[in-house]
C-alpha cells in the first residue's frame, strides 16, 4: 500500500513560513486538497462555543489598519449554494455545469462535503438565486470510506457527468487501501446513475510495487472528432506507484512515479477506454525526497463544434521535473489528441513558473494547487491557460495569476499576461477561466487585496480579449469577504465558473459562515458554496430606532436591509466598535434574506449626533451608515441638568453659586454670634478632634447603585 504521511496540519492562523521563504514537502504533500483534508482530519477544525467563550473571543476588535474600500462591483448579491443539511457542512471545491437544451436554465454545482465523506450536487432553475440540495452520490465499493475532487460536465444532450475519486481507508487518517476514478450520470443533477470505475486501483501481484493512487481527476466533454455531431466524455488523472526500485519489500530503494494518465467514453458514459493512455512522461523520484520532481493537477479542455479544429483534445498540467515539487521553478505543459484521446503529441512547454508559491497562504490554508493550470478552447481555436505564480523571491507579492493564449492550437505560446491588478500587492490565487459563444473570456480568481494585513480574500472577476492581451478592469465579485482564521483553514484546491450565452455563474469556497449564531451557542469553522451572476446588487441600508432623552442611557434598535446575507458585521457609533445585545459580541449577523434586526446600546448618554456605520469584517469598509440623535431633556424652557453641568457657562454658575453662599454662611454666622465683654480669666484652650475609631457608617441598603459595566 501506499504509505502516506499527513504531516502536521496548518495552523489555524499565520502560517509559520514567511512568504519570501520557501518550504519543502514531500510528495505525498501534492496530494489532491480533499485526499490531504481528510489525512489530517480538517474536518474536526470546527468550534461550538457557549456565551462565555464566545465573548472571550469576540467582545473586542482588535486594532487593524485603514479599511479598503471597496471596488464597484457587476454581480449581484451572493446566494448560498449549500444546503443545511449538516451543523457543519464543509464544503469546497466547486464545480459547475450548466444546460438549457430544454428551454430552461438548469444550473448543477457539484463540492466537496468534509463533514460526510461525498460528493453532494445541488441544482437551481432561477439562475442560482435558491437552490435544492444536496443530493449525494454513493461511494464505488461497499468498504469505500470518502470521496474526493469532484467535476462536472454536460453534454449537448443535457446530460450531466460528474467524476470523483472513492478510496477506501482503514481509519480517518491512514493510508487508503482502494482508490476509483468514478463517473456518474444524470439527467437533471439529481437522480445519479450508471455510476462506472472508469478506472480501478489493482495490483499485479509484482512484490516491487508497494502501491498505487489515482489522484487529482479532472472531466471535459466536447465533440468527437471523427463525428462531430456526438460527444466524447474525457476523464484524466494522476497515477501515483509507489515501488521498490530494487531489492525486495523488506530492503526497499523505494521510490514513486507520478503520470498523467487519461481515459474516455464514446457512448456517453456506458463505457470506457482501457488501458489508460499516458499523457505525460513519468516523473520519477525517492520516496522520501522533500522536493520531488512530479507531475500532477490535469485539466482536459475539448476543441467545440464550430472551431477550426473541432474535437481535438488538450491536456494541460503541473510539471516539477526541472527543479522539484515547491523548489524554484516549475512549468505548465500541454499534449494534444486529435482522435479523440487514443495518443497524444509529445508534451510542449504553454508557460514557465519563475518562482513556484509557498506551500500555503499566511492565513495557513493550502494554496500551492493555484499552479495548476485553468484550460478553455475558444470558439476560433484559440487555446487559453490560467495558472498560479509567485513574483521574484525578494518581492512582497505571495501569489499571482496569470494568462497565456495560443493561436496555432497549442505549438505556440504568447508571453504571460498578469490577470490581477499590479497595484494589488495582495495574493491572488485559484483562477479559472471559460469562453462564452461570442469569444470572449471570463475568469475569476481569490484575492486578498481587500483585507488590510493580506489574510483574508474575495473572489474577483476579468475579461480577457485581443487573444488574451488585453485584460479588462477588476470587479469584485463577492459581497462579503471569507477570513480564513475563522474556518477550518481548508478551502480546497480550486474554484469554478460556468457561462451561459453572456451571462456568467462563478462558484468559489465561501468563509462567509465561519461566524454564524445557533440558539445560544456561537458556531466557528464553517466553510460553504456560494455563487452570483452578472446583474445589479442591493443597495445595503440601516436605521435606527428611537432614543432616549439626554442624561439616560437605554438600548437602541437596530435594523438593516440590502445587506450581504449570512455574514458578520461590525458596527460602529462615532468609529467605536459597539456590542450586541443581541449575542453579547462585537459581531452583528444578516439573515438568509440580506435583514438584520438587533439591539446596541449607546455608550454616551450626552445630546447631539452621533453616526453609526455597518461595517464589514474583513475590509472594514463602510456598508451602511445612519445617524443616532440624543435629544436635550427638556422641560418646557429649562435645559436639562445633564446637558447644564456639561456646560462650561454652567460650571462658571456653579462656581459662583458655591462662592456667594459660602460668603452667606459667613455672614448669617457673624449675625448669630452674640455679643460677650471680654473675660477677665483665660479662655480654656479647646482639645483638637479625636479621629475616628471605627470605620464609617455603611450606606443605606436601599441605596441606588449603578449596573455592572456592558
């Protein structure tokens, strides 16, 4: 079997290596993001706390730098994709499809769900503003323990396909013991069938080979070349062998070859090629080198009907073999078929990676699987690749995505066009493109420009013409950024996007719920799907409730509308973070709907304005603002004592008031004195006070005493 080390889980936190600094892993840490998750067990990352801890954590804000404000924006609100079937659902990487051969948009997504071990899908008929869901989809074998990395496609039919990995594990975090290529079949999203092991984990019985694992599966669909009109169904893949490059099990020189591996259907789904047809060369390294050279992370694209080339087949992937896994450079590579996936060409360079990325972001969660490249074939031919690279080592900028097009079906490479902002110097990872029917290309990515100190991200959005020279200006697409210190530092290896005619459905982990409220309890970690399309986005809006008189201090309403929905905010009342009374916290939280209804209490209690903002989380960029006005206490013509001894014109009285009644006092003594001769005998002389020999008279028990402190 393949012996497979988790090595120790990321903090929850700022990772431990700076980003100008790069680590080295082995290769079992190339591992696919969902096989590493459940190795280390990511999915008991999760906190349930009560009142007590909940305040402890978040009764304060802690000092940050300006917000950014932010960028406008051409997508409507978010709309959460996962459903509630779980106190925790955990689910990430996304994939998505979309038909409409029936007249209507029918949307699929499929994810990842830590928290059960499966693949879920959800589909939606209202362009993704509600969906229904999950359905989950069954394991390969009876003993199989979870499922990984799932992808979706359709075909011209409508009919959806949607591949994953089903390995079978003695216990959560052992090496698994069977591993399946899986492809499923349906009509609607739903009703999953014809679920195939397209291919299955076996060992011939040689006593070198230690073990084997498929790894990092991807899914294309597109014309067959030898008839146009039907689709073939591709299926690529890793295949990790685990051997014994000489000597027996026992005096073991153990090594590891890594491939490219790729099979297909002609007969949408019922069967499949065999044996599988290699894509790449093998990479070949010891088993326990800390930068092996590997090849890994495939994405099949498919030439559509119409294209100068129609139905010839690319393969693009992530190639270590230069320098070794995370060790300076590394490369994207890209092989054709032209008979529907029986051979390829031999591999051609698309893109150089100066500099590969860190392991993982500063925030700690997995993001090295950026590197893996994003592939679409445009209606004219034109092949474009999206991937991950880092600047020059001594640069301040962790990560950043970027573009290359070719017109000569893969033999030739434009020059690296950067998709994210230069002014940006946040990192920018996980970018995923598509080309709609009229040549243009979309692409979204994670970016943590909005985050002051460069941990949290939103996800943005580009257009890409001119072959990919031109890129368009970013708009963020996210209404509420995810911090990934408060999930379970997981969020997959991968985002998504799906386009229909010139509308545009991106679909990306969401940290959104990593705070949420559950009765009396505060729930952390959580991490879902959530989706938008191009459209017009609520205005997000607060008002206030009636206060009090000056002099009081008594609660105020709080109610907003428009607001991003289910997520956190922080509201602020002269730019001094305010408490809920709601919760007891700092935190502020919007329903499913985009409302929000909850209580603050003013910590002045003087007349005048005051302004009071929504603020979000992560940027800390104004949302909403509203004004708070703390009437005079008035009677009739008279000002209101508070207000009077707030005054310095009523000081000065004051100050002249106890002077002329002590000058009063003086007199009204002078006046009660009486008149006596002088003695003739000496004055007794007057013996000075005695202190006090016992300590003071306590206050009346029903004296009036002020509340404890909120």
């Amino acid at each position: 079997m393949v012996v497979m080390e988790a090595g120790s889980v990321l903090p929850n936190g700022h990772a431990i290596v700076s980003q100008t600094v790069q680590s080295t892993h082995p290769w079992t840490g190339a591992l696919s993001g969902g096989v590493w998750a459940r190795l280390n067990n990511v999915e008991n990352n999760y906190s349930i706390l009560d009142a007590a801890q909940a305040q402890a954590r978040f009764r304060s804000v802690p000092s940050s730098l300006p917000p950014v404000q932010d960028p406008p924006s051409l997508f409507t609100n978010n709309y959460r994709v996962t459903g509630n079937s779980n106190l925790f659902p955990l689910e990430d990487e996304p994939s998505i499809a979309v038909s409409s051969v029936t007249g209507q948009l029918l949307m699929v997504v499929g994810a990842n769900s830590l928290s059960t071990g499966l693949m879920v899908s959800y589909v939606s008929t209202d362009q993704g503003t509600t969906w229904a869901g999950p359905a989950y989809l069954p394991l390969s074998r009876n003993n199989d323990s979870f499922a990984s990395d799932p992808a979706l496609g359709v075909d011209r039919t409508g009919k959806f396909y949607y591949s994953f990995l089903s390995l079978a594990s003695p216990s959560a975090s052992a090496s698994p013991t069977s591993d399946d290529v899986v492809v499923a079949t349906s009509p609607d999203g739903v009703q999953w069938t014809n679920h195939v092991a397209v291919q299955r984990k076996t060992f011939t019985g040689n006593t070198t080979i230690r073990g084997e694992l498929y790894d990092k599966d991807y899914l294309a669909v597109g014309p067959n070349k030898t008839n146009p009109f039907f689709d073939v169904i591709y299926a690529t893949y890793t295949d990790f062998i685990d051997y014994c490059a000489s000597g027996s099990l026992l005096a073991c020189n153990e090594k590891v070859n890594s491939t490219i591996m790729e099979v297909h259907s002609t007969d949408s789904g019922l069967h499949w090629s065999s044996p599988p047809v290699a894509v790449s060369p093998t990479a070949t390294a010891s088993a326990s080198a800390m930068a092996p050279p590997l090849v890994t992370g495939s994405m099949p694209a498919v030439a559509p009907a119409g294209a100068p080339d129609t139905g010839d087949f690319y393969v693009a992937y992530y190639d270590s073999r230069l320098n070794g896994f995370l060790n300076s450079s590394a490369r994207v590579m890209i092989a054709k078929s032209t008979n529907n996936g029986l051979s390829f060409s031999p591999p051609t360079q698309a893109a150089m990676i100066p500099q590969q990325l860190t392991y993982a972001s500063e925030a700690g969660f997995r993001w090295w699987s950026s590197m893996f490249p994003s592939m679409d074939v445009a209606p004219d031919g034109t092949v474009y690749i999206a991937y991950g690279a880092r600047q020059p080592s001594n640069s301040a900028d962790p990560a950043d995505v970027y573009l290359v097009a070719s017109t000569t079906g893969g033999a030739l490479w434009d020059q690296p066009v950067r998709i994210n902002d230069a002014a940006s110097q946040g990192g920018a990872f996980y970018a995923w493109l598509k080309v709609s029917s009229d040549g243009i290309l979309h692409i979204i990515w994670g970016d943590e420009r909005l985050d002051p100190v460069g941990l949290g991200y939103d996800i943005f959005y580009a257009t890409a013409t001119n072959f990919g020279q031109t890129i368009s200006a970013s708009s963020r697409v996210t209404d509420a950024g995810t911090d990934p210190l408060n999930t379970i530092g997981f969020i997959g290896d991968y985002f998504n996007l799906a386009v229909s005619g010139n509308q545009v459905y991106p679909v990306w982990t969401d940290g959104r719920r990593g705070i949420r409220t559950d009765g009396r309890y505060i729930l952390t970690g959580e991490t879902d799907i959530y989706t938008a399309r191009l459209g017009p986005r609520d205005t997000p809006s607060i008002t206030l409730g009636s206060s009090v008189p000056a002099g009081y201090l008594a609660p105020v309403t709080i109610t907003g509308s428009g607001l991003p929905r289910e997520t956190y905010f922080i509201v602020r009342m002269s730019g001094i973070p305010v408490v809920s009374q709601g919760n007891g916290i700092v935190l502020f939280f919007s329903t499913k709907s985009g409302t929000l209804s909850d209580i603050i209490s003013p910590d002045t209690n003087y007349n005048g304005s005051y302004t009071v903002e929504l603020d979000e989380w992560l940027s800390g960029a104004q949302l909403a603002t509203t004004t708070l006005t703390i009437p005079n206490n008035n009677n009739g013509s008279s000002q209101g004592l508070t207000d009077l001894a707030n005054s310095e014109q009523t000081y000065i009285i004051i100050i002249g008031i106890i002077a002329a009644a002590a000058v009063a006092l003086q007199v009204l003594h002078m006046i009660r004195r009486k008149t006596t001769p002088p003695s003739l005998s000496p004055t007794p002389t007057e013996s000075p006070a005695s202190p006090p020999t016992g300590p003071p008279n306590p206050p009346p028990t029903n004296s009036p005493s002020l509340p404890p402190s909120t």
